[in-house]
C-alpha cells in the first residue's frame, strides 16, 4: 500500500498562482483563549449519534485548539475514562456530569449543568 503525503501548515484554498507578486498569507487567526473565570461553559447529556451510548459534552469553550485540547486531557484522565476534543467541544464517554463539574469548578471555570 503506498504512502499516502501529508499536508501539514497549509490552510486555505489557494493551490497556484501566476502573479509574481502574489503573497499569500497562511497564517490562521489563532483566537485567545479566555481566562478561566471569563469562560461560561455548559455540561450537556448526550445520546445521539452514539449508537445508544451516553456521553457527556463540555460546550462554550472560547479558545485555542490546544488549549480545548489539554483541558480535555485533563478531564478525561481525572475521570478515567476517554473522550475527544474537537468542533469547540469535549466530549467525555459516559455520564460524568457531576465529577466534570466538580473538576471545573475547582479549576476556576463558569460551568453549569445544561440538558438531559
């Protein structure tokens, strides 16, 4: 099976240009993160498109994707369980609700219970 290349670093939709003086910028607007207190999250109960299964989801995360990131890392290794972090979401298998919420609220976030 032949190795398929990878495209890291390349952001938009320009493939070639023939002006000479084009200069294309491919830096992405990094957003800032909040700090934990100017952050107003939400800890949703989920069962759709899960095939059944409960999980529960951190919403309102303003931020970086790697700081989205080590706060799911944080909370999944705190809870033992797994997740992902993806689309300006956490999502943590299982109904932890409360220990997420514990989690948050020690860490200086705004976080409420929000759904089923």
């Amino acid at each position: 099976m032949a190795k398929k290349k990878k495209f890291k670093n390349i952001t938009g939709d320009v493939v070639y240009s023939t002006n000479q003086n084009y200069d294309y910028d491919y830096g992405g607007d990094e957003m800032e993160t909040l700090a934990p207190e100017e952050q107003d999250l939400r800890v949703w109960l989920d069962k759709k498109h899960r095939g059944g299964k409960t999980a529960s989801v951190i919403k309102g995360f303003v931020g970086s994707e790697d700081d989205l990131k080590d706060l799911a890392k944080i909370l999944k290794s705190k809870c033992g369980v797994g997740g992902s972090a993806k689309d300006e979401e956490i999502i943590i298998q299982g109904d932890h609700r409360d220990k997420i919420m514990k989690i948050l609220l020690d860490k200086g976030y705004k976080a409420k219970k929000a759904g089923g």
